[in-house]
C-alpha cells in the first residue's frame, strides 16, 4: 500500500495515527532523536518544512542570548550537566530540551544504505549533536594524536557496523574493547556555548589533560627549549632529503639523458 492508502484505511477503520495526507511524515522518534522521511522531504532540492520539527527551533527564532552549559564526562561517558550528577536518559531528556530550544540538532543529508539506495534522511538529536562535540573537546584535550587518528578510524567502523545492523557481532565486541581503553581518561568538564543553532566549544578542564601552560606559552613562563628544533627538524627532514638526493636527482638525470640521446 502507499502512504495514501495507509491513511485512507486507517481513516476508514478509525484507526488513530498522527499522520495526515497533507503531513504524510514517516517519524522514528527515541531519546537520542527523531528521523522524519517521506512526503516532500522525498525531493534533494525541497528544504524541509518547517512543521517536521517537534525537538528544535529554527535558529531564527532561538534566544538571542547565548546560553551556556557544562557537560561533566568520566571515562568517556557524560555524568553531569551544569554541575549536577544525573544518570545518561535525564541528562540526555534534559540536553534535548536545552539545546533544542537554541536551534540545535537539526540534520538534512543523504544516506547511502546497505543494499545501494541513497535516501533523504532528516534528523531532530539535539543531545546527540551536543554531547559527541563535547565528547571530541575533550579527547583532544586527553588523548594523544595517534590515539586520536586511530580512535577516529575505529569510531567510524563502529558507526558503520551499527548501521548495518551487525551490533550482535564478535567484531563489535572487539571494538568496544578498544575503545573502553581509549576512553580511561577521558574525564573532565567541557563548557559550551549555544547559540542561535551554534555548539561552540568554549572551555574545557581535564585532571588528565595533556595541555602544559608552560609549554604552550609564549611569555617568559615558557619552559619548552627551541634550541632542539633544529636538531629535530634535521632529523625529521632526513628521509626526504635522502629520497630527493638519490632518487629525484637521478630521475632527473635519466631524463636529460634520454633527451641527449634523442638529439
């Protein structure tokens, strides 16, 4: 049956469904978000309607004040928000509604399922969006950049996985396992600033962070010896002045001397 048809019995039969012919939306809705398809939003080119949303404003008409909140992780898993432990359902119920009402969350892109179709997906996770920016702060803040590239290349195989709906999977379990250790010290407070559909990270504070005032500074506290770039500069260069020396110039040599023996 098409949608029509779907409405048309479920109107016949008296059926109640919050769906009409002139809002013929197909809406999954859970804590971390609402996925709305169907009707016009079937068309790339239409920007979605306004009466889609139910979590969000427009940020046009969001506070013109920013609003300011922080986010308390351990571990990896936020534990608090503005300062008051909660567990992860009320923190993420309350987020939805502080963010929400600042114009965040909103998300219009194009999927690419499993079996080849491309589908218009829009999505309300007004939490979501705000809790992973927080998330990112502060591993950057704990987290080596190593660990991070590696940790960016699991957390995308990890989406992919649960996507494709192989959450009840060896390959998954292997997963976590890595990133549970990645995630030990990840604890700290992350404040953000929103504002008119904007999560800007503004402060972040770690007991295990890796920022060193002394060393980042440019004032006299500055503990960091520049006399060892040059050292580690020359070191670093190396293999590219070797590779440039034995292998371009030759190259280059090979070269003019084809053009010597064409003449």
């Amino acid at each position: 049956m098409t949608r029509e048809e779907t409405i048309d019995y479920a109107q016949k039969h008296k059926i109640p469904v919050p769906v009409k012919k002139s809002k013929p939306y197909s809406i999954d809705e859970n804590p971390w978000g609402r996925a709305i398809e169907c009707g016009v939003l079937e068309d790339p080119w239409c920007e979605p309607p306004e009466d889609i949303y139910a979590w969000t404003k427009s940020p046009s008409d969001a506070p013109a004040r920013p609003e300011y909140i922080e986010l308390g992780f351990e571990r990896g898993l936020p534990v608090s928000l503005n300062g008051k432990r909660m567990d992860g359902l009320t923190l993420i119920d309350k987020l939805n509604v502080i963010a929400g009402r600042n114009g965040i969350g909103r998300i219009d892109h194009i999927e690419s399922r499993l079996v080849g179709i491309k589908s218009r997906e829009t999505y309300e996770a007004p939490a979501a969006h705000v809790i992973l920016k927080a998330h990112l702060a502060l591993e950057y803040m704990t987290m080596t950049r190593h660990q991070l590239r590696f940790k960016e290349m699991v957390a995308r195989e990890y989406s992919d996985l649960v996507y494709n709906g192989l959450w009840f999977s060896a390959h998954r379990e292997d997963l976590d396992a890595y990133i549970n250790s990645s995630q030990r010290f990840v604890t700290g407070v992350i404040r953000v600033k929103l504002s008119r559909g904007n999560c800007i990270i503004v402060g972040r504070k770690s007991p295990y962070s890796l920022y060193s005032y002394k060393l980042a500074t440019y004032d006299k506290e500055d503990v960091f010896d520049q006399s060892d770039a040059v050292g580690f500069i020359r070191l670093w260069g190396l293999p590219l002045k070797i590779q440039a020396q034995e292998q371009s110039a030759k190259k280059l040599q090979a070269k003019t001397a084809r053009k010597g023996k064409k003449k």
